[in-house]
C-alpha cells in the first residue's frame, strides 16, 4: 500500500532491522507471495473484486496471518484491487466484476508474529490491449531497475531514477503523488521511497533497512484525483496505470527481495 507524499517537518528517523528481525520479515513476504501468486491464478472474467477479498482473507487464516491493509486508517478490506485507471487503493466491492480486456492491480500485505510485508502486481485478464502489455511489462522492469539500485552506498535518488528513466523512455509517467516506503514493525515508515529522482541523491542506503519500493506508472499524465470513497486513486486523463511492489532488505550482499 502506498504513501501519499509529505514533507517532513523534522529530520527523518530510519528503523534499522536486524538479521534476525529480515528473518521474521521473510515469513510474512513468503506469505504475500503466496497469496499473490494464488489470486493470479485464481482471477477471472465475473469475479468480483470483494470476491478476490474473500480469497485473500482466506489465504491469511489458513498461514495464521493477518491483514496489514484492514482497519488501517479504516481501511474496509484486505487487499487494494485497481482496476484500468484506478491507480492505487481500490476498495472491493460486490458491484464491481472483472471483465474481459482489464488490466487488475493487486496489493497486498500481512502481519506474522508483529512484522510486515507488502507487494503488488498487474494482472492482464483475457485479451488486453497491446498498451496494457507494454505499460505491465514495463512497470514490472521499472520494479527489477530500481531493486537492483537498491544497494548499500547508493541513495534513494538512484532507485527513483532508475525507474523514472526506464519508464519514460518508454513513453509512460511515474505517479509523484503516492510513493514506496521503509518497512517493518509498522506498515510505512521512513523513509518515502518515490519512483523519480536524480542519481547520488537523497539519504544514503545502508544495510538494514527495509523498503517498500512500488512503480506506479501511468499510460498518459502523472496526475491522479481522489474519488468520492476517500481512498481509490485514479488517472486524471482516465487512461491506463500499472502497480507494481516487491518489500526488499537492504544487506551487504545485496537487495533481498523478501516478497519474492
């Protein structure tokens, strides 16, 4: 789930995590991926997205898991599910059927044993157009260019470029109103992790934190609107955006992909 950009009025405070503490992080992304990896399976033409809701509830009870997203700042649901040119922070509803053509984005997190993790993915249903492709394929490679920028002694400048310059590239736009996050004991914490920036700037990364990094790219403009439910974030021009989201350790070895 993303962050909605702020500014800080004090200097930002980084929760390291220690090895053992990546460790319990890990149980919880392996159940995120799990659940993700089972709702891509699973979607389908007529489903409905509080359906999907349901499935990924399930999936928490039966790994003895609980919903990072519910009840969060009210929040009504487990999972964010936007559909075409929703953005981010889909409610579920009953009302609302997957049909043939969509492009779904899935997000999710859960708790185990007081630690979370986060993830999202764009799913094609049926026959999609080639622009939906092209804008998954390339938000899902922005993903891969800023994990692999995501390394001890480089800055949070070199993951937002990463991601900023693929995806520009390809004639798409990175959403600035949302951003990643640091992750751990709480859903988002410092730092904010946006998908733009310019290289060697910005806080330093250094092993032990933990990151949310979440590409939101748009097929037109950057700018989104907030619809009437307070949550559910779309496209201003109404065209297409894809999500993306892996929860990553910063370690001396490298970014870990804790959600894989």
């Amino acid at each position: 789930m993303s962050s909605t950009v702020l500014t800080p009025k004090s200097p930002r405070t980084v929760e390291m995590k220690t090895e053992k503490e990546i460790a319990m992080m890990r149980r919880a992304g392996a159940v995120v991926a799990g659940a993700l990896a089972m709702l891509r399976k699973t979607l389908s033409v007529g489903m409905s997205t509080k359906d999907i809701d349901g499935l990924a509830m399930s999936y928490l009870e039966k790994n003895n898991a609980k919903p990072a997203f519910l009840g969060y700042r009210d929040f009504p649901a487990s999972i964010c599910v936007s559909i075409n040119s929703e953005v981010v922070h889909g409610i579920p509803s009953a009302k609302r059927k997957v049909s043939n053509g969509d492009i779904v984005s899935l997000d999710f997190g859960c708790i185990v044993d007081g630690f979370y993790a986060d993830a999202a993915v764009t799913v094609p249903v049926g026959k999609v157009s080639d622009e939906a492709l092209k804008l998954i394929r390339v938000t899902e490679e922005s993903l891969e260019r800023g994990i692999a920028s995501a390394l001890a002694g480089n800055r949070l400048g070199d993951i937002g470029f990463a991601v900023q310059s693929h995806c520009e590239q390809a004639g798409f736009s990175v959403v600035r109103d949302f951003v990643g996050h640091g992750i751990g004991r709480a859903l988002h914490e410092e730092p904010q992790v946006p998908n733009y920036g310019k290289k060697g700037t910005g806080l330093r990364l250094v092993s032990g934190m933990a990151l949310a990094i979440e590409p939101m790219v748009n097929a037109g403009g950057p700018e989104v609107r907030i619809l009437d439910d307070e949550w559910t974030a779309v496209t201003r021009d109404g065209r297409l955006s894809a999500h993306f989201e892996h929860t990553v350790a910063i370690t001396d070895k490298g970014p870990e992909i804790l959600t894989r």
